[in-house]
C-alpha cells in the first residue's frame, strides 16, 4: 500500500466518527448501496410483512427466489454453494396429485443443470479430455445409461422416468458441476462451511427440542421437522458429514481457536448421533474408522473382494434348501420398541420390527430378481411390485406399508430395478471412487494439513 494512502487510511481510523451525527450522512450512506441490495431488502420486507398478515410462511420464499434468480445471472459458483448451504434446511413438500420434492434443494438444481447444460453447448471445452475419459466418469455414465435403458423395457415408464430425471440432475451438478467448482483447497474449505454452519444449526434446534423431552428414545420423531422426515435422514447426514469435520481439525493450528471450535462441534456431532438412535449411524461411523486404517495400509481391493466373496457365500448358504425360513420371526414377539435399549437387545434376538421387516422386504426382492435377473422391474418400480413376491412367514405389523418406503438395501434395490447387469455396473462404480481414491491419496499424508 502506498504511504500516503496508508497516511489517509490510519487519520480516517483515528477521527471521531460523524455519521451517527448527521442523519443526512447516514441517508446518503443508504442511498450509496447499489440498486439491487436496496431493492432485496424492500422485497424481504414486504415479505414478512405480507407472510404475518395472511399467516402464510410460503411467501417468505419470494426473496428466495429472487435472491436465485440475480444469482444464476451474475454468479452461478454462489448460487451453487448456495443449493450446498440448503441441503440441511430443506424440506419434503408431497402435493396433492401425489408428487412430491425436496424445497428448495430440488428447484435449485433443475435450475443449476440448465445452466451447465447451456453452458457446456456453448463452450464444450469447458468439460475438458481428461475428465471425461477418467474412469469414475466413464463408469458413472454407464450407470445412468443403463437406468435409461431399463427405464425403456420398465413395468411402469411413467415411474421410471420421474426417477430417471431426477437421477440425471442429481449426477450433472454433483458430479460435473461441483467437478468445475470445487478444485482448490479453498473451494474445498468454503464447501464445508456452506454445509456445515446451516447444519449445525438445524441440529441445535432439533436437539433443544427433544432436550425438553427428555432425549426420549420415543419422541425423537417429534422434533425433527419441518428439516427431517424421519431420524434415519438426521441420523445419516451427520455421520456423512462427520468425517469431513474429522479432517478439517488438522486444517488449523494447535490450540487456534478455529481448531478448538471445531472439536467442540466434533464432540457435539458424536452427541446428537447417540441422540439420533439410529443404529445404521452408529455402524457407519465404525465403519468410516476402520475406513482409515483400510487405505492406510492399501487393503482397498481386497477388502471389497472380502465383502463380494462373503455377501455371495452368504445368499448361497440361505437359498439351499430353503435355510432362509429358519430365521423367520415370531409374528406376536415381533413389535415396536419404546426404549432404545430393548431395540437393541431384540436386534440381534431377531424379534425388533424395524430389522424384521427389512428382512421381509429382502426376501420379496430375492424374489424379484429371480423373476426378471437381467432389466428388472424398471427403475422406481420396487414398491409397486414387492408384495406379490413376499414371504408371509416373514411379515409383521407394519408390513402394510403405509409410508410406501422402500427396501432399505440399496445394493438390492438396483438389482430388482436395473437387474444384476445394473448391479454389476454399480459396484464397479463404487469400486473404482475407493480405490482410485486410495491411490491418489498416499498414506502418509492422510489427516495431514
């Protein structure tokens, strides 16, 4: 900086502020902000205004979208770490005629996929050679051509198209998108506050909701909207999240501040996860530990060989003869639980309903896949189709379904709906991100600033 400037810079710090003096000095200071900034703080006003009178929070969306709409024109980067920042705070909206999306996360993102579509038609090069060709890619649109293939040959193509379209917006701005915007460790770092602090804070809330009850095992369900639709969602997007949290503590100093904040928020992670009584969390998080040591010590292949082995060892041994009905549950000692640690004690007796209706579930879907290996039912089709193939020795009291949830096995799920070629293509997917992960990741540099 120039010496006379920092001259003026540090008599402009050292004399007496006048502007709270002069109301015409603070009404030029207003006027002096641009047109637009003016402009959203009337619609915002208006707004809330308008929203108290009619008792209708849904026109608090209207700043929203103008705020979507300046971004898409002049920063599209912003408006995408600004669909990031929204992923905790949206909500479920099912209309009337039965359709359902998540807002604001989903009109966003159709939005953001025009945009990139528009914007790769006009410079294609913008996708880059290497990109393409890299075999995540490749594997990645394979898969989705593949949902598209099985969608054409689906038992239900209304249902499978739904799905098809929101898998494409789903895989174009979270996949080629964020590959052209997330690229620096300073894109990194603004991805993880953009998620972080609007994620931290709907658990605060939800947990000084359910700190009135108790931390009841049975009211969790209570103080999880309008940002959760069941403790799972909650559960899950903690323990995603967790790991990226993990890693952002060796971003600081020892004993900065930053650092020491976000151990504290750590320790409050693992807190609302127990809280959260979602076992699939709590494995998860087991799982993301042993995770470390696995690329640590390069055992990436041959640990998804060990799984595949086993998960194919494990389904031969219950179809022969029929082993499968010796697990069957008993109907009547089958029930739900109000106290967590029943839950768990009647998980590994096979009597908890959650586990056992999974397992009813898996055996209809064995059974679908049996019936069409190869396409499936289409993708989507999974609900429409399961009951006929069930087993009865396997139902319990919420088999009924009325949630019309699915078959809480996802490997499963792309078989009976995309066949095992689908299946097939999926795990090489899921394959290839670990272990390509693993080479361009050297083990001495894991958990290393």
């Amino acid at each position: 900086m120039p010496l006379a400037s920092k001259m003026q810079l540090s008599c402009t710090l050292t004399t007496k502020p006048q502007v709270l003096n002069s109301g015409f000095t603070l009404r030029k200071a207003i006027l002096s902000l641009p047109p637009q900034f003016l402009l959203l703080g009337a619609v915002i006003s208006i707004s809330v205004w308008l929203a108290a009178i009619a008792s209708n929070f849904l026109l608090l969306a209207i700043p929203l979208l103008l705020i979507t709409g300046y971004l898409a024109v002049v920063d599209v980067k912003t408006l995408f770490f600004l669909l990031l920042s929204c992923i905790p705070l949206s909500t479920e909206v099912v209309f009337s005629n039965g359709f359902g999306t998540d807002i604001p996360t989903e009109p966003i993102m159709v939005g953001l996929m025009g945009i990139y579509l528009l914007q790769t038609l006009k410079y294609p090069s913008t996708l880059g050679n290497s990109f393409l060709r890299h075999p995540i890619t490749l594997l990645l649109l394979l898969h989705l051509g593949w949902i598209a293939i099985t969608t054409i040959t689906s038992d239900q193509l209304i249902v499978s198209i739904k799905y098809l379209l929101a898998k494409t917006w789903y895989v174009v701005v979270f996949y080629f998108m964020a590959s052209y915007f997330i690229q620096t460790d300073k894109d990194i770092r603004r991805f993880f506050w953009w998620i972080l602090i609007p994620l931290l804070s709907t658990m605060i809330v939800v947990n000084l909701r359910h700190a009135a009850y108790g931390f009841s095992f049975e009211d969790i369900y209570r103080v999880l909207s309008p940002f959760y639709r069941n403790h799972v969602a909650y559960a899950c997007i903690m323990a995603v999240f967790f790991p990226f949290i993990a890693a952002s503590v060796y971003w600081f100093w020892e004993r900065s501040r930053l650092r020491n904040l976000l151990l504290i928020i750590s320790i409050f992670f693992l807190i609302a996860i127990y809280f959260s009584y979602t076992r699939a969390a709590y494995v998860a998080l087991l799982l993301a530990g042993l995770s470390y040591w696995m690329v640590y010590w390069r055992l990436t292949k041959w640990v998804i060989l060990f799984a595949v082995g086993s998960l194919f060892i494990g389904i031969s041994y219950l179809a022969s003869e029929n082993r499968y009905l010796e697990y069957a549950p008993d109907f009547e000692r089958t029930i739900t639980h109000t106290e967590f640690d029943d839950l768990i004690s009647a998980t590994y007796k096979l009597e908890d309903i959650s586990t056992m209706e999974r397992v009813y579930r898996w055996v209809g879907g064995v059974f679908m896949v049996q019936e069409k290996p190869w396409m499936g039912f289409g993708p989507g089709n999974f609900y429409d189709f399961y009951k006929s193939y069930t087993v009865n020795r396997f139902r319990t009291y919420v088999s009924n379904n009325p949630e019309q949830s699915g078959i809480h096995n996802y490997y499963l799920m792309v078989a009976v709906e995309q066949g095992i070629i689908g299946l097939i293509w999926f795990i090489l997917l899921c394959a290839a991100v670990l272990w390509i992960g693993e080479k361009r990741l050297p083990p001495y540099k894991i958990g290393k600033r």
